[in-house]
C-alpha cells in the first residue's frame, strides 16, 4: 500500500484503487476548501486518465461542500490551470492529473491565488488540515456552486502570442511527441490558429494507456521521436509528458538529448536578455548550470529537491533578480509567466533560441562542455537512512558536504546526491562528472545504499 500511495508536500498521489481512493480525494479536497480564503473561487482541470472524470466528481463536491465556486476547465494542462487561476483572480486551483507516472496513477496538485505551487509552509498546513480532518463546511443555505470555463485554453495561447513572435516561430518545423496527454490539444490549437508546422505523433487522447511511459528522459526521447526527425527533415523534437508541464529534446540529427539540457539551455537564452543573474534549481540537476551561469555573470542557487522547496526559494529574492528556475527533470520556469512550470513556453523560448542564433540544436548543444550524468534508485525498505547518510558523510569527508536534503558531495570535477524521494518508496542516487562517466562512483554508491536502505 505504501508504495501505492503518496501523501507529502508534494501533494497526493497513488495508484487509483490499490493506494489512492475517493476517501483519499474527496478528504484532501475538503481540507484545500478549508485551506482557501471562505466562499472563495477556486479553478480545477484535468489530464485525460480514466479516473480523473471519479477523482473530478469528488474535488468538485468537496469544494462546493466548503462554499466555493467551481471553475471547472476540463480537459487541460496543468499550466493552463495556472494562468487561468492568475486571469480570473481565484485564490487557488486544483489539477488532477500525474504527470510522468502511467496511466493508473492520479493525483491532486494544489496552487495558491498567485498560480504557483504551495510553498513549505503552506504545504504544510494544508497537510495538517487533512490529518486533522477539521473541514469548514458550509450549511446548505452556503453552498458553493459549478461553472464550465471554455476559453482558457485560447486566453492561455493570447498570452504565449504576447510573449513570442509567431511569425518567425512558425516556420520552424518540428516533431512533438504529444504522450497521448494535453499537449497535443494546445499544439493542434496552435496549428489552427497560427499556422505552426508541428508535426505530432501519440496525438490522440488516451485514458487508460499511453503509447509509451510518459516520462520526459532521453530513453524515452529515442523509443519514437528521434527515428522520425531526419525522415520528416524537421529542425528538432520535443517529448512531453500528459500535463506538458515538463520537456525532454532531440536534435536536427535525430540524437535524444538529456533532460537536464533544458536548464542550462534556457539559462544561457534568458541570462544575456534580461535582468536577472540568479539561477534556482535543485542540488540533483546538472553542474553544467554553474557553468552556463558563470558566462553570463550569474550564480546559480541550490535548493532541496521539491517543487514546495523551489517555490520558497522564488520567494526569497526579488522576481526582477531571477532569470530562471527549474529541475532536471525539464521542468522550467521563466520570469515573463511569473514562475510557472511549463513545457509548452519551454518549447517555443527553444525555437526562438535557435532563430536568434541562427544555429541548429546540435550547433547550439555543441558550444557546451560535456557532462556525464548516472542516475539510479534502490527501494527503501529499511529505517536504517540516517545510518546511510552518516556513513556516506564519513566515507566521502574529503569533499564538500552539504547535508540540507540527503547528502550531496562536491570535488571539482565530479559530484553526486543521494536522497529519500517524496514521491515514491525510493533512495535516489545520482553522480555526475565533467568528461567521462563517473561509474565507479556510481557503482560504489549504489553498493552502499543497498546494504543499508
């Protein structure tokens, strides 16, 4: 069951039936209701597994329950959620939808009035909130009430039209495997309406199984997309997964690319262009962001691996001094959309990138050093985890320890992060080097970690 269902900072997730349940919804839901300002507008959507038309039943009766008004948006991105959250003035929203786990999984994820995930604090609260089971409903004189909204997704592509130029954007040709998720309804959109040569595979919207695991990584990058990019004489191609809040690539030359490219690419685009020098990410992406960073006079700040954790460290400087934020995962967030995760805004700042230069991904992924990543994970099956991160502390002292999530472990041509997942029953290892792989490292770690997790 533990393995099954998820309940954290993160939010709540699990396998429908086997972990995650209606009780499970329709409580968390309430205690979002009692979390949010009283008689409040709060927006929902979804991603198109089976089990979100059950788990959306729930959420909605758990809100209306609270006195709230229902914005509901149906099918949609995770990040169109976001922006229409922001461009009705709720105070909060509700996506249902996993993300990169397969189809038999759901989950709820929960924004504040300003779009964005909940911080540590707030997170926090609302968990207590649940735990507690205390939840404000409302007499049935209260009740909250039930609207469809039908021109978010159109609102969502104005704003990308204010911030891009189309015009040059549109004759680039380019593969989007779509994973059967939201991203295809926002690129077919995008065809129509602005004449976009995206050419989509895995386009159509499936419930109960996806044409591959819908995860953005560069295996996945190679199961379909990158065959087709030299037959179809496209510029590149893009993998997202069902909520397209995250974003993996391949070249011109039909080569997947790591997932942790996105940063630093994105970094080197928006560091010359505008104010801000500071760079969040978390202390498992790649150090080939320091690098990146470093040209262009900025630093880089690493924070706990965790949305909740991004989200605090955003609030803790000045927007105008933050160029970009995101994880290894492709997961970016850019100051112009006010920090929110979205793999579709990724997308096209990677188009304008290449326009601009004039250069193609492989000319522009050829300007950096290499770096070598390795990532693994053992199960965790053992309370012995405090034992583990002493050990490693001890074994690896002759490097520079930093012990805020885990341990992490720097020398100045090689790192690596050893770390309990959020959201699943994991110990996560990873070890990165500038050059060659770092696999006896790697090795060695993985040795530890079984013993002890």
């Amino acid at each position: 069951m533990e393995r099954s269902l998820r309940i954290s900072h993160v939010g709540l997730r699990g396998v429908v039936g086997k972990g995650l349940t209606a009780s499970h919804v329709v409580d968390f839901a309430a205690a979002f209701g009692t979390f949010l300002e009283a008689r409040s507008a709060v927006v929902i959507g979804r991603d198109p597994r089976s089990s979100g038309a059950m788990i959306r039943q729930g959420v909605i009766a758990s809100l209306v329950a609270c006195g709230h008004q229902v914005i509901d948006l149906g099918l949609v991105s995770t990040p169109v959620i976001q922006h229409e959250i922001r461009r009705i003035g709720a105070q909060g929203g509700i996506s249902i939808g996993a993300s990169h786990h397969p189809a038999e999984w759901n989950a709820l994820k929960f924004f504040g009035a300003n779009g964005t995930y909940l911080s540590t604090a707030e997170a926090s609260e609302l968990l207590d909130i649940y735990h507690l089971k205390k939840f404000a409903f409302v007499a049935h004189t209260d009740l909250g009430g039930v609207r469809t909204e039908t021109d978010a997704l159109d609102a969502y592509l104005d704003r990308l039209a204010g911030e891009y130029d189309f015009d040059a954007l549109r004759r680039k040709r380019v593969v989007v495997d779509c994973t059967n998720g939201t991203s295809s309804l926002i690129l077919r959109r995008l065809n129509e309406r602005y004449g976009f040569q995206f050419i989509l595979i895995n386009e159509r919207i499936e419930g109960d199984r996806f044409a591959h695991e819908p995860i953005t990584n560069q295996q996945t990058v190679s199961l379909q997309l990158a065959p087709l990019i030299k037959p179809l004489s496209a510029e590149g191609g893009f993998l997202f997964d069902v909520d397209s809040d995250r974003l993996a690539i391949a070249t011109e030359e039909g080569r997947p690319v790591s997932e942790e490219m996105i940063l630093p690419l994105l970094a080197d685009h928006l560091l010359p262009t505008g104010p801000g020098k500071l760079v969040i990410t978390n202390l498992s992406s790649t150090a080939l962001t320091d690098e990146v960073a470093a040209r262009h006079g900025g630093r880089v700040i690493r924070v706990p691996v965790g949305r909740a954790a991004a989200m605090d460290a955003l609030a803790t400087y000045p927007p105008e001094e933050i160029a970009v934020a995101g994880e290894g995962t492709g997961a970016v967030m850019m100051p112009r959309f006010r920090f929110i995760y979205d793999g579709i805004a990724s997308m096209l700042a990677i188009l304008t990138m290449m326009d601009r230069r004039g250069q193609s991904l492989s000319e522009i992924l050829a300007g950096y050093p290499r770096y070598c990543m390795l990532k693994g994970q053992v199960p965790l099956v053992s309370p012995k985890v405090p034992e583990l991160f002493m050990e490693l502390e001890e074994a690896y002292r002759n490097g520079q320890l930093c012990a805020v999530d885990g341990v992490r472990v720097d020398w100045p041509d090689r790192w690596f992060h050893v770390r309990v997942s959020q959201t699943e029953s994991v110990v996560r290892v990873i070890c990165e080097r500038r050059g060659s792989e770092p696999k006896e490292l790697f090795d060695e770690l993985l040795d530890r970690v079984r013993r002890l997790a």
